[in-house]
C-alpha cells in the first residue's frame, strides 16, 4: 500500500515572550492576557436557548471540560420583541449570564450581530425590518443602520461594562457574522459604521469579524481595527484539513495577526488538527447544546430549501441538549490537559511542515502539522483517519503503525496524538531533552512526566528508548528513562488526574457518578379545554392579503377570510405565501402548504359558486440565510398568505421563441423553447418572444433543471405597414425587469400588457427541453384578517380553564384544534415530550412561555436535534398542548403522550 510520507524540522525560532501591560493583545504568535499568552479553547453556549436556572451548571460544565471561553451571540429580536420594546429581564438578561461566566471563570467572546445567523428566527434581525421597502438589511444604508444604532445602544454598554480585564469576562466582541455569505454592496462602508459604532461605546478588547468560506477581506471589508477570524467546517476524515488551515495562519501572519476559529467541528480528532496547524483559538460549534424554545426557530438552513430547525439544537456536541456529558467530554479534558502541561510554550507556538519522513500504514493527513514550541521543540500531530475496525494492538483498540524519526509507534485508530519532539525538559526541572513521545503528555513535574493513551507508548529520553504497555482504566504503566518515571494512563484516568507524587504515583479524582438514562415516565392525565378557540385580534379588511408582520404579528399566526365566486374556474394559483398555510376551500381542507412563496396550483374543480376561503398562516421561522431560490427564504422576507388567483385560462406558448446567440444571425430563427441545436455544449443562448395578456398573467417554465435567467421588457407597441403585412415594432421599453428562474419556483409573474420575454439558459442537447405556459389571472379580493401573535397565544395557553379528560387516541378534522392541559410528575432535570400521532401539529407551553412546536406526519425536512421531542424544563409547570389536524396522507390524531424523563 502507499504510506502517506512527512517530514520534522528544525527548531530555529528565537526565544521571544512578550506580555502586554494590560488587556488583551494579539499578534502573529498567538493571544496575550495579563497574565501571559494562553491558546484558548472555546465552547458556545447560548444563554437564549437555557432556561435560567441552569446557566450556572451548563458554564460550570463548560469550565470542568478545560475549555477556557464560551463564545455567546446575543440575538437583537430576543431583546427588542417588538419595535422600540426591549427587555433584558428573567431569561433575557444577558449580563447576569456574563456576571456568571465571569465567577465560574471563563471569558466571553461577546458576538451582537446585528446579524447572527445562529439558526434563529431571521438571524436575529427584526420580522419587522422588511416592511420598510426602502430599508436593506446587512448594508451600508443609513434606515437599517438607524436600526442598529438602537440595537447597538442597548447591548454593547453591557459588554464595555463588561470587558476584561476590568470589569468582566469579555475578551472579544464579534461584529457581523459570516459576511462573506452575503451580496454587500459596501463591505469596508458597513463595517467601518459597526466598528465606529463599537468604538463609541467604549469597546477596548479586540473587535473581530468572522470568515464563513475563507474570504478575509468580504468579511471584514479590510477595515482597521476589525481583525478577520475564520470559520472551518471540513470534512472530518478530510486529509486535507491541515494545509488549507495552515494556509490562513500564514496569511494571518503576514498581518501580525494570530489565526482566530471561531467555528468549527466539534470532533477533538479535528481540534487537534487545527491546533497543530496554527490556531491560537479554537471555538467549535455548537459543544454545549440547548433548545430552541418557542417561536424562535429558522427557516432554511440545510439540504431542501425550507429546511426548519428543531426544537431542540443540537449538532452532537460534548453536551447534549438536556446537559449529558458525551464521550467528546472527556476528549476535551485530555486536550485541555495537553495545553495545560506545555503552557507558554505552546501557546507561543507557530506552525510549521514537518521535514524528516513520518511514514504511516494508516490514512493520514496529506500533510500533517507540526508547532515550533517557543523555548525548542515540536509538536507533531499524527491522525489516523481510520475507523477502529482492524488490527488489534495493545488494549485491544484497533491501532496502526507510525514511524517517526525512524522509530515505530502506535496511533490508535480514530485518534490524533500530539507528539512531543525534541523538546527541553529543563521547564520542569530536568536536565536533557524529550526526543519522541508517541502519546499526549498530560502532566509534568520534577522528575515525573505522565502520558495519556490507549495503546502502547514509545518514549525517547535522549538516547534511551522505552516501550511502555498499553495501560488500562484503572491500571496504569510505569516505566523510567534517563533518570525519568514515566507514567502512561488510559484515558479514563487522564480525565481523573488529580496529583503525581514524585516517585511516580498518580492520584485520581473520584469518578462521577453515572447519570440516569432517559426512562419512560406515566403521564396522569389530560384534560381537553371546553373552551376550544383561542382569542383573535381582529386585523380589518384588506383588498388583498396582507403580510402577517404588517399586522403585527411578528411571532405567532394570522387567519385570512374571503368570499370568492368560483363559477366556471377550474383552478386556483397561489404566489408567494410562507410559511406554513393551512388552506380551506369551500369547506375543504387541502394539504398543507410549506413552499415559502413557491407559487403553487390548487384544483378548484369541486368548487363552484360563491365559496368561502379561509387559510391559517403559521410562522415557523424567518429565513436565516439569504436563499435566492424562494422568496421566503431571502433574508428579510415577509410571512403571509401570499396573493390568491383565480386562473381564467391557460395557454401553451412554447413556440415561435427567436433564437439569439451561438451563430444565429437575422431574421432570428424561431424554434421550441430550449430547442436550438449546436456543438457549444454549455453555452448560453437567449430565446425571446412576444407575449401578450389582457390580465395579470403567470408565465410557468416547466421542466427548469439548472437555473435560468429571465428578463421582462415591458415595450409600447407601435404598428407599421410592409410590403407583407402589418406588424408590431417596439419603439421604447418603459421597464425591464431580470430574474434568475429556478426548479424551486419556476414561475414568472407578469402584468396586463404586452411583454418581450428573453430566456437565457445553457445549451443542454441531452435535457428534456423545456414548456410555457401563460396563465391569465384574476385575484381573489376582500379579505378579512385576524391575528394571533405569541403573546396573545401564550396568555390564552397558560390561564386556567375548564376542561374534560379525555382519552387517547385523539382523532381530528384537518384544520380542527384541541387544547390540553396535561398534569405532569416532578423532575429533576426535565420531562422529554414525544407526540405519536399523524398529521398533527403540537405547540406546548410551560412556566409561562411556549417551549417549542412538533410536528407529526408529512411534514418538511427538519435539521438540528431531535425533531419529534419537546422538553419541559424543570419547574416549568402547568403544559398545555395546542394540537392542529393538517391535511395530508391518513387522518389527523394524535396516539399517545409518551415521558421520558431527562435525568
């Protein structure tokens, strides 16, 4: 087999150690505090998405990890929950959470938007920005930077209040996010407004911007004073990770400037990677997980446009949502163990490529980093790629073979050991040098150096070379060389060390006890509210549907009601309605639409006459991206019905498109749609045609695979007489409108008038072609609206009110809803939630907000957590359950309530 092959080099930088006098310094050899240069490790944890009973635990938890930092986005609509209303109370008080980190020991890298993305509801910008059509998010633009000035001007006093190293934890403040996503017209304009702003309000600690794909300057607009951070989420089994990270320290460096990673995996296989390779701070991304509690999920995260987020918020970091410590824990504790024992030295350390041959019969990266330790010295990183299926070794742990320096040694499989390499053992009282350690070096004092693996260990004092057994969770290994007791433990000691006595014993702390296992847990009973109609807020009458946020409803619902005469339609066209609509059409339900202003056609063929509409729109979420392929997912996209269409007829204008392009000269060829034939495979070629409606019209291009660009020339028509016949010449464009077209939402909208279409798509002989059609559309008018924001719907939920217990199974109507008040047992630490039903929706509210929603049955893709639980925290009494039939596959009921208890 090919052994993947690197090289160690020399040591030759200068022993050089600064300390600045106060604050926080950063430069191209890492992070200086106070009390000397630290690498720092760094966990989210979202004050948001805890209750605030356990924030002191979940940041006591972090700290017991080793990490040293929590980094904390502060989300501007978790604080201003409508325009000009702020709170900063109960669970919105921020500062008492940073007070907290504060005496659990931990610094805060502090990250206020005003853009987060985070996963939350429109990434923390306002629903009610986007009602300004003039105002324009994530730019230069003096409305929405009015907007963050008041945003700014309530949260970052708290942060200068709360800086280090006077008078809190905050060791950096992130403006912006991920930037480099997004289309700013103004990128050094925006920031340097952000950064003025930060400046004004007394922000002394490094300002930073992260790098969401690498790009530097679309992150930070290269503007003095913001330091670009970056952003690494690769592949874990990638052996590619350690060049491209080593590529932005170099970079980095060029700037006098440390390599700051402010997201990242969570896998510590790949934390020691980015450590080997440069980073003087590593934050993964999410290690300490929470839950998204009530209305404050996103909309179009990952995989199909409309991917929604989960209640609970959970990627598999070291801890789950309900606060269990998963084997990536004690991963941590090692790592942190490593950085403790080499202190300044690594912390001062810069990257380098290895020079004398490393040769492996493993997977392994394709270039493995090294770190020149300030004082002499390396340390190698060493992964091994592969799973833990094969040889046996040692403990039994499937292991591979690495020769380092010539000398074979064991890497366990799914590991990456940070090998020590010809480093000085005079720091820890000890004349000569660490030639070779093979395992992490844990702990060192006078005499004594103790290592932490799975395998067997190689250690190469000087000259002299001892092989240490594999040790096992309670039996660890000794050996001595050059004057030295080395001490190998299993990892599930490391994890424990407490002490080592000179004379090589080691002192452990006592093991934690085992946490509980989630255990079924019998529900009492559930009582169904006679009363089952929760209040409206009545909207007015509108001619056409208005956006949900227009009514005030910025979390919450709406419900739109019309009369419409259907005589002699056969169907029914919607336009851009988001989120979640529940649509009834003369008194039936149809399926529930999830399209996010994905224009959708209704078969109104059973309806006939004056009937009545209703639709119920829920707001599950703003877009936190800016996806360009739905409406509602743009970034400050609006909720709503939408506009409803009558479609008075429907005509097939897939013919007579001129052709433009490739050689096609004049007169145009006319051919089908997509039908022009060449050997330029790939190019573009424009097809452009009359089209004429005496309504409002739809133009739908069936069978769109890659996207296509569309541009609408509304021309005044001027006729003129030839030798031939009269015909139609365009003397002027009054408008000219372009579109990208995509599979998502084939459709172009189109005024009463006369158009000039251009369709410009890559020439694709092997495609299917595509088909038009023109829809002629009449809108349906006279709407009455009424509202139910979260306010409204949680007060209804949380007061007492009479009800019957009822029995499970619960059958519904689609539409049809049931609230329940469900009598819960005590819990330490919370109650798991899991509806079993079909095509039903549940919302839950306890301790007076709403916990979060489940959806059961055919529903969109759902990314984070657990999507089919909800969780009662401790001491949030009295639940009470909204359950909503959905149209769709099978009968809408809701089967049983199943507990679990989350201890």
């Amino acid at each position: 087999m090919s052994h993947p092959t690197t090289t160690l080099g020399q040591d030759t930088t200068p022993d050089h150690t600064t300390t600045p006098d106060q604050g926080i310094a950063l430069d191209a050899r890492g992070i200086r505090f106070e009390g000397g240069p630290q690498l720092v490790l760094c966990a989210s944890l979202f004050y948001f998405r805890l209750p605030r009973e356990q924030w002191r635990a979940r940041l006591a938890q972090v700290r017991a990890s080793g990490y040293t930092c929590v980094d904390v986005y502060l989300p501007w609509n978790f604080h201003e929950t409508a325009p000009g209303r702020w709170s900063f109370e109960g669970r919105r008080d921020v500062a008492a959470f940073l007070d907290l980190a504060q005496e659990e020991g931990l610094y805060v890298i502090a990250r206020p938007g005003p853009y987060i993305c985070s996963e939350w509801d429109g990434g923390a910008l306002p629903a009610w920005l986007g009602l300004d059509p003039q105002l324009r998010v994530r730019q230069h633009e003096p409305r929405f930077l009015d907007r963050v000035t008041a945003w700014f001007d309530q949260a970052l006093p708290l942060l200068a209040e709360r800086q280090y190293p006077a008078n809190g934890p905050v060791i950096m403040v992130q403006l912006e996010n991920e930037l480099d996503f997004f289309d700013c017209e103004d990128r050094t304009g925006y920031l340097t407004a952000l950064r003025d702003q930060a400046v004004r309000h007394g922000i002394t600690v490094p300002l930073i911007a992260c790098s969401g794909q690498g790009d530097l300057e679309g992150a930070t607009g290269d503007v003095p004073g913001v330091v670009p951070a970056c952003n690494f989420y690769p592949d874990d089994d990638s052996p590619h990770i350690e060049p491209e990270v080593r590529r932005y320290a170099e970079l980095l460096a060029d700037r006098d400037l440390p390599l700051l990673i402010t997201e990242t995996n969570r896998r510590h296989r790949t934390l020691r990677r980015l450590l080997a390779s440069g980073a003087s701070l590593i934050a993964p991304y999410l290690q300490s997980s929470g839950w998204n509690f009530g209305y404050t999920p996103s909309a179009g995260n990952w995989g199909r446009p409309g991917n929604l987020m989960s209640h609970g918020y959970d990627f598999g970091g070291y801890v789950s949502s309900t606060g269990t410590e998963r084997p990536e824990y004690a991963e941590a504790q090692i790592l942190a163990r490593v950085i403790d024992t080499l202190g300044p030295r690594l912390a001062l350390a810069t990257p380098t490529v290895p020079h004398t041959p490393v040769t492996t019969d493993f997977p392994t990266s394709s270039s493995p980093s090294a770190l020149r330790l300030d004082g002499g010295g390396l340390l190698l990183a060493v992964p091994h790629l592969g799973t833990r299926a094969g040889a046996e070794a040692g403990a039994g742990v499937g292991a591979g073979t690495a020769v380092v320096n010539g000398v074979p040694v064991a890497v366990a499989a799914d590991s990456c050991p940070l090998m020590p390499v010809d480093v000085p053992l005079g720091p820890w009282g000890h004349e000569g040098t660490l030639t070779l350690a093979s395992a992490d070096l844990v702990a060192a004092g006078e005499g004594v150096l103790v290592f932490s693996s799975e395998v067997p260990v190689t250690v190469v004092v000087g000259d002299t070379r001892v092989e240490i057994p594999a040790p096992a969770a309670g039996a660890p290994q000794r050996a001595t060389a050059a004057g030295l007791i080395l001490v190998a433990l299993a990892p599930a000691d490391a994890v424990r060390l407490r002490a080592t006595d000179r004379d090589g014993t080691v002192r452990l702390h006592a093991s934690a006890p085992a946490r509980p296992t989630s255990a079924p847990v019998a529900m009492r009973r559930a009582r169904r509210r006679v009363d089952t109609t929760a209040p409206e807020r009545a909207a007015g009458r509108h001619e056409l549907p208005p956006t949900l946020e227009s009514l005030g409803v910025y979390r919450g619902r709406g419900t739109y009601r019309t009369t419409t005469d259907l005589t002699g339609v056969d169907e029914l066209l919607l336009v851009g309605a988001a989120d979640i609509v529940d649509l009834s059409v003369a008194g039936r339900a149809r399926p529930t639409i999830a399209g996010f202003g994905a224009t959708r056609r209704i078969d109104a063929r059973e309806a006939t006459g004056s009937v009545d509409v209703e639709a119920v729109v829920e707001i599950w979420g703003h877009a936190n991206f800016d996806d360009a392929r739905l409406p509602a997912l743009r970034l400050g996209a609006l909720r709503g019905l939408g506009t409803l269409w009558t479609v008075r007829e429907t005509t097939d204008v897939s013919a007579l498109w001129e052709v433009h392009g490739h050689w096609a000269g004049r007169p145009a060829p006319l051919r089908e749609l997509g039908g022009w034939s060449s050997t330029r495979v790939g190019v573009p070629v424009t097809y452009t045609r009359e089209i004429r409606s005496d309504t409002a019209a739809a133009l739908h291009l069936k069978g769109v695979v890659e996207p296509v660009r569309v541009t609408v020339a509304v021309a005044e028509p001027h006729a003129v007489e030839t030798v031939h016949e009269p015909r139609t010449v365009y003397t002027a464009q009054t408008a000219q409108t372009a579109q990208t077209v995509h599979a998502e939402d084939p459709w172009v909208p189109l005024p009463a008038g006369i158009h000039r279409i251009s369709v410009t798509l890559p020439h694709h002989p092997s495609g299917g072609g595509l088909r038009a059609e023109l829809l002629g559309l009449d809108p349906v008018t006279d709407w009455t609206c009424s509202a139910q924001d979260d306010d409204l719907l949680t007060g209804f939920a949380t007061e007492a009110a009479p009800g019957q217990e009822v029995q499970l199974p619960l059958a519904l109507a689609p539409g049809e809803e049931a609230w329940l008040d469900v009598d819960l047992p005590e819990s330490h630490d919370g109650l798991l939630l899991r509806p079993d039903g079909t095509q039903i929706r549940v919302t839950g509210w306890a301790g007076g907000e709403c916990v979060g929603r489940v959806w059961v049955g055919d529903r969109p893709d759902f990314s984070g957590g657990d999507a089919n639980v909800l969780w009662i925290p401790p001491g949030w009494s009295g639940l009470t359950l909204l359950v909503r039939g959905a149209a769709g596959p099978g009968v809408p009921e809701l089967r049983v309530l199943r507990l679990e208890s989350s201890d």
